[in-house]
C-alpha cells in the first residue's frame, strides 16, 4: 500500500508543476484584475504544496496507515448521497425561491445534516453570515 501511495504522490507532484509550467503561457495580470493564467497557477501551486505534501508525509511516516474501509464506511456514504440530493434541490429552488433563499436554506442543510452535523444555532448563524456576505460581495 505504501508503495501506491509513493506513485500516488509523484504523479501528483508530476501534475502540479506541469499545471504551474502551462499556466506560465499565459498572462497572470495582477491581484487585483487576475488574468487567465492566475488560477491555474493558484491551483498547481495549492496541488503542489497541499495534497502533495500530505500524501509524501503519510507515506514516509512509521504510523500505521488507516484502513481504507474505515475512510468509506456506510454512514459516511449515507450523508454524502444527501449532500448531493440537497445540490440537485437547489437547483429546483433557485427559480422559486431566488439564490441568497435557496443558499440561505441549502446552508443550513449542509451545516445541520451534513458530514460533519452541528448544533442548530451554529447551522443558521453560519448560513445567515455566509448568506449576508455573498449579498455584500453582490453589491460590491
């Protein structure tokens, strides 16, 4: 399995910087006006210095690696088949209900049910917030 996760690791470091290497043909403008090559890089360079990093660092470590089974187990699959089930509602709602609603309501969903389910005061204070902010960057 180590081994796996050794190829896993290079072929990811092998990608990121093609992605940093083909984004350099493009323009990257500035930080403030970003050009078609900036995200690219962003991701090559986010591939690179996150996920790389993580799978080389789990994979040269003496720990004992989780079991894939514990990674996918049944409840696990139950919530995510609900997330996507709540995606495809939104997309019901965005006509009837507009977007910042139906955000409103998917937010307090995911925050509620979703993989990681918290208390209801957190679920719609998150999502009144997240829903604030996305009208205030509307506008801006």
């Amino acid at each position: 399995m180590k081994r796996y996760d050794q190829m896993s690791s290079l072929n990811l470091l092998i990608f990121a910087i093609s992605i940093c290497i083909e984004s350099g043909r493009l323009s990257f403008g500035s930080f403030h006006n970003p050009g078609p090559g900036f995200l690219p890089l962003l991701v090559g360079l986010l591939f690179r210095n996150i996920l790389h990093r993580r799978l080389s660092a789990a994979t040269l470590s003496d720990k004992p690696q989780e079991k894939f089974s514990t990674m996918v187990s049944s409840e696990r699959w139950k919530k995510l088949i609900w997330v996507l089930v709540a995606l495809f509602c939104l997309c019901d709602l965005f006509g009837t209900l507009g977007f910042l609603t139906s955000t409103f309501l998917l937010l307090v969903f995911l925050f509620r049910f979703g993989m990681e389910p918290k208390r209801w005061v957190v679920a719609i204070g998150g999502s009144a917030i997240a829903s604030f902010l996305l009208r205030f960057f509307e506008l801006c």
